[in-house]
C-alpha cells in the first residue's frame, strides 16, 4: 500500500512539473497574458460592463473565456463575451483596461468569428443554431480530433454555416475546458453527404508565442 502510494505522489507531482513548465506565466511587465478562471464574479461583471458599453443591441450571456495582462498599475483583460444577438449566440472579443479597479475603459469591441453580409447571401457564412445535434457533433469531433488530453469539450457556443451545392462548411466557436481553465477554439469543418473534414482548430485568443499561460 505504502508503495502504491509513493507511486502515485512521484506521477502526480511529475505531472504538475510538466505542467508548470509547459505553461509558463510571463513575468509582469514583459506583456504577456495569462489565462484566469472566467466565472469569476468580478470578470463576469467587466463583460457585462463591456456590452453596455458597446452600444450595441446585445443581450449579455456570460464571459467565457479570460486573459489577463499586468502593466504597472493598469490590468488588461481579454474576454471572448457569449452575447445573444438577433436570435443566435455569438461570441465577441473585448479589451477592458482597469486601473485599481475602479476605473474601467473599453478598449476593444468586436466579434471573433465576422460575418460579411447581412442579411446572408448564398454563398457566404450566415449564423445558424448552435444547439442543433449536428453543431454539437461537430464541435465535439473537432475536439477529439485534436488528440490534446487537456482538452475536454464543453459546449459549441457559435456557429456559421456556408451552403455551396453539397458541401456545407462550417465556423463554430467551441468551449473547452483547459487544464481547468475555459478556453474557446475555433472549429472549421467541411461537411459533404458522406464525410466531415476538420480542416483547422485553433483558439480564438491565442496567446503570446502561442503558448498556454495558466495563472496560478
């Protein structure tokens, strides 16, 4: 029993080693972000604090992804918003500057997966219903598809689809859940009668040298 156990704690602290190496944090000051845990209360209230401020006519549903970059006396924050617009779930990327967290100015305000008509033409990605099966599928199998045992799926929070004759392909913003943190990738994935394609997947807020920093 004792061996089992000393077993398990040279894996487990061998496991966290690997993990803090892989994914340093930048020092403060050198620029870099840092993941942080978006169901915070306080992060939560900076995306609604950014819709509103956006003017747009956005209904606010949660913050799903945080970054956080320390300069000085000042905190930058990247968030992907989930907002409700027109009926469908979108996902908008937003920069809120704070200082001493009492003042707060929107920096950046601007959706992550751009649509470039409206209303949708043939031919062009138009949003669709993200709780569709095949969405969900989709979004799934973009996650598995990628072979990262960091990551788990959680739930496809956009999506955009593009008609051309038999091939429908598709843009979905997917949350997973990494390393503990909420992330949100971008999915595209060509779908014909037969077969479906992942053609990329990829985070919608990379990070500096496109490393995964976790802050602690």
């Amino acid at each position: 029993m004792e061996t089992q156990c000393l077993i398990f704690f040279i894996l487990f602290s061998v496991f966290l080693l690997a993990v803090s190496m892989a994914f340093p944090c930048p020092p403060e000051g050198f620029g870099g972000y840092c993941v942080i845990h978006a169901n915070q209360s306080y992060v939560q209230s900076l995306g609604i604090f950014a819709v509103i401020e956006s003017q747009k006519n956005l209904t606010f549903l949660s913050v799903v992804e945080a970054q956080l970059q320390v300069q000085g006396t000042f905190n930058n924050y990247k968030l992907a918003i989930l907002v409700l617009e027109g009926g469908y779930s979108r996902v908008y990327e937003a920069i809120v500057q704070e200082r001493n967290r009492a003042r707060e100015r929107l920096i950046k305000f601007e959706p992550l997966l751009p649509l470039s008509s409206s209303p949708p033409l043939y031919g062009v990605f138009h949003q669709t219903d993200t709780n569709a099966t095949i969405i969900q599928h989709l979004g799934e199998s973009a996650v598995g598809n990628a072979n990262d045992k960091y990551l788990s799926f959680l739930s496809v929070v956009e999506a955009q689809v593009q008609v051309l004759n038999k091939i429908r392909n598709y843009r979905i913003a997917v949350q997973v859940l990494q390393i503990g943190y909420n992330r949100v990738y971008k999915a595209e994935v060509s779908v014909t009668e037969n077969t479906a394609k992942i053609i990329s997947f990829k985070p919608l807020l990379p990070l500096v040298n496109d490393y995964l920093s976790l802050s602690i």
